[in-house]
C-alpha cells in the first residue's frame, strides 16, 4: 500500500487526514460532504416533538449495527431519531425514514448525532452543524 502511496504522481489528503510527513506527493483538499438543509419545523409536523425538544439523530454510518435504544432511559426534552428497521416504539422516538427528508438535511436539522468513528460521519456532523457523540 505505501508503495502505492508513495509511487502515484499526487497523493490526495481529504481533509481533516493525518499528517503523513514520509510522503512527498501529498496534496491536501477540502473536506468531502453533503450540506443539508435545516428543516426543524419539517420534522416537528411530521412528528409527535414537543416545541423546545432536542433532536438527537442515532446513525450508524450505513452499518447494520443496531443500538439498545428501546432500553433508554427517557430524557425529557430529548427526541431520538432512529432507524425504522430498529422498530423502536417509544413516545419520544421519530423513525428517521418516517421524515421523507435526505439523510443531510435530517442530521442539518439535529442538535446532536450519535454514531460510530467514521470520516464520512464526522465531516458531514461538522460541515452541517451538528454534534458528534461515540
């Protein structure tokens, strides 16, 4: 891989990357993600929050790893959105696809987004505005 790395003619670093000082070739360029659109009160008329709630996007990143969130305690003034296949049946959940929106402008709309470590995840949470929590 290093040989690769090292043989091309530009070694493209999507930032943020490390530093890679061994390598010659590197050319830095500006992070890659979608920029959604905030759309809060789309997703209070097609949900049951409550003015003032906090939305937390509970996501993945694509994996089929599924979180213990019908085990949750409840928080007041948190809504949870989360996948329909997790079958989450609680009154402050919103299944995500339940909102007809881009994936971009559900986590432009939250306060915070739950997730596993992940470039995509990160860049696009911090190009929209949103918090990250592992």
């Amino acid at each position: 891989m290093l040989e690769a790395y090292t043989g091309a003619e530009r070694f493209l670093k999507v930032q943020p990357a490390m530093a890679m000082p061994d390598f010659g070739n590197t050319h830095n360029i500006s992070p890659i993600a979608r920029s959604g659109r905030a759309l809060r009160c789309h997703i209070a008329a097609n949900s049951n929050q409550v003015e003032g709630e906090k939305l937390v996007l509970v996501a993945m990143g694509g994996m089929e790893f599924r979180l213990p969130v019908q085990d949750w305690p409840q928080l007041p003034g948190i809504r949870w959105i989360v996948p329909q296949a997790w079958d989450v049946r609680r009154d402050d959940t919103t299944a995500f696809e339940s909102l007809r929106l881009p994936f971009s402008d559900v986590l432009a709309s939250c306060d915070a987004v739950i997730t596993k470590p992940g470039y995509g995840m990160f860049t696009e949470a911090a190009c929209n505005g949103c918090r990250c929590c592992m």
